[in-house]
C-alpha cells in the first residue's frame, strides 16, 4: 500500500500568536514610561529656554531704559494728584515686546490707555514663549477677566480689583494666557487694608512689581517707582527675576486664578509671590495652593530665572523661608544655592 508523506501547514497558533501579542504589549508598557520621561525632558528645557530668553529681554528693557519693567501701574489706597490713574494700564509682558522681536505686536499696543481698550486681536495674541509647553503646547490660550462684572468694584485680597469698571456691563473681556510671572517679591509688606500693603505701587519687596505712575491728563506717562539692577541688594544670582506661575488643572482658563496675562487690574495675572504663606504648588493637582503661588506641571520641580539671567529648578517642597530670602531683593539675607 502507498504512503502519502503527511503535510504540515506553516504559521502561528492561536496560543503562539497570543504570547507574542503578550509579549508585544509587555515591551510596550516598559517602553511608554521612557518614551514619556523623554518628552518631558524635552519639554522642560525648552521650558528653560523661554525664561532664558524673556530673562534676556529683561536685561535688554533695563539697558534702554535704566530699571526693570513693572509688573503693573498700581496707584495705591489714596494717591495724590498726578498719581491718581493707570490702575488698569498693560502689564510687563508688553513691555518686553520689543526685545523679544515682537515689535509689530507691540505696536499694537498704547502702555497708557486701558489694557482691555484694546482690540480683540491684540488681547489675544501672544509670543509662544510665554507659553510653558507641558501645560499648554500646541495651544493658543484665551480667558476672560471677572474684573467686567457689573457690580461695585471691591478689592479680594490678592489685591485684585473685581466689579465694574471693565467694559461695558456686565460684559466679561477676553485675553490672552500665560505660564511665567513676575517676582512681586514676599508678603512682609502686608495684606492688612493698610496704604503699605504689598499689591500697592512701590510696595514689593521682589524685582517685577505694581508701581505707582506719573500722570499726565489723566493718563500714565512713567512709572515713579523704579528697580533698577543696583535695586537688588542681595545679589544678583541669589534674587527672583519671574517663575512659573501656579495654575491648578481645575482652574485651568478660569478666572481669577488663570486670567489675561494683560490684564494690569488683577495681580496674579503677571505676577506672584514667595516666602512663608505662600509654598510652591505641588503640581497641577494642587488645590490648596494659593493663586499667587508659583508653581509648575512640570514633576517634581518649578523653574525660575535670577536676576543675572540664570534659569534654576527648585523643589516644589523647598522651604518657604528660603524661597523669601530669594524673593526679596534687599533683605540682607543672601542664600547659597547648589545645582539642581
């Protein structure tokens, strides 16, 4: 009798194929947490590299004009005649327009009238490097400033004007959001109701902070308060220049904690400030932070730059006494700072 040798047909089993499968997605899951690790990486240093570049700006402002850019005009509880206005002028961040190759933005901008007089467009435009990229990449920002509600303006104590005064109405004004404030320095001038109060012009203790203004018909003309380099005292390399700004993930675009970055009315828009009362967030989840906290999406560190341009990491647990030694910029207590 003839035999028929016996034929096999090539390919995976079913349980072959499910181990590879198996395999494939074990690989995966190790992998991921690289691949992820790695685009932080990525995103943190081009994170640095935005606050390399405002920092320079910042220097470049101090060498055409002889001091600091203001955070804000902020005329103070009763101020005199000639001092009496510019309360809801433009923040900093215009002010280094010009220095960042965005002078046709600037343009577009008058640092005497109204921040919220201005066109829609040009609220609503801003300089990709205000933007931190693990928090808002690939993204153009826009919030609206609470400060248009209709009723009685009142004053929170952020030093924060909210109700009227804004717009028409009723009618809440949008604008463009950021990721990097200004040191308006430590809470040792107070938060009392008192005219030396830390929100009001000439008040902070930090490098970026609210002035008071000269007036002309009414309108700002220059600031009376001016930091100047020879301002910090405790050295250059040991002093705030700006941060990251906290905004928590749940008030992410809302106000007031996340408002226009243009928007001179409100403190915490561009500016924030360190020290005992006020820690560093601890992350995105970080609700109990206060919204003039600086604080970061990044794990596990906040970015700031120095006064002499440096860029630094710190820990979001870094004590709060230390963070107001380098927030103030003439307290007479100089830190010693290792690498991070």
């Amino acid at each position: 009798m003839k035999r028929h040798p016996a034929t096999y047909r090539s390919g995976f089993t079913l349980v072959e194929l499910l181990v590879v499968i198996s395999i494939i997605g074990v690989m995966v899951g190790l992998l991921l947490p690289a691949v992820q690790s790695a685009r932080e990486s990525a995103r943190r240093m081009s994170c640095q590299n935005n606050l390399k570049q405002i920092a320079l700006a910042t220097h470049l402002h101090h060498d055409a004009m002889g001091y600091l850019p203001p955070a804000r005009y902020q005329p103070g509880m009763t101020p005199p005649s000639g001092q009496d206005c510019g309360a809801d002028s433009p923040t900093w961040l215009v002010r280094l327009m010009p220095y960042l190759e965005q002078a046709a933005a600037a343009d577009q901008w008058n640092l005497r009238a109204a921040w919220h007089s201005h066109p829609q467009e040009v609220r609503e435009f801003l300089p990709d490097l205000f933007l931190c990229p693990s928090r808002r990449a690939g993204t153009r920002p826009i919030g609206e400033s609470g400060a248009a509600a209709s009723d009685e303006p009142r004053r929170l104590p952020c030093g924060c004007i909210v109700g009227g005064g804004t717009g028409a109405a009723g009618i809440s004004v949008t604008g463009a959001l950021g990721d990097y404030a200004g040191n308006h320095g430590d809470l040792t001038p107070g938060a009392v109701g008192a005219a030396s109060d830390y929100y009001f012009g000439g008040n902070g203790t930090g490098t970026i902070i609210s002035v008071r203004p000269r007036c002309r018909l009414d309108l700002p003309v220059e600031p009376s308060d001016r930091i100047k380099f020879a301002s910090v005292t405790d050295g250059q390399s040991n002093t705030f220049l700006f941060g990251e700004k906290h905004v928590s993930l749940q008030m992410l675009g809302q106000f007031p904690d996340d408002s226009p970055v243009y928007d001179g009315e409100h403190l915490p828009a561009s500016a924030r400030l360190a020290g005992p009362g006020l820690r560093l967030a601890l992350g995105p989840r970080d609700l109990m932070a206060d919204m003039l906290s600086f604080g970061s999406w990044h794990p596990g560190v906040c970015h700031f730059a120095h006064v002499d341009g440096s860029v630094r990491g710190y820990s979001p647990s870094t004590d709060t006494r230390l963070l107001g030694d380098l927030a103030n910029r003439s307290d007479a207590r100089v830190v010693e700072l290792q690498s991070w």
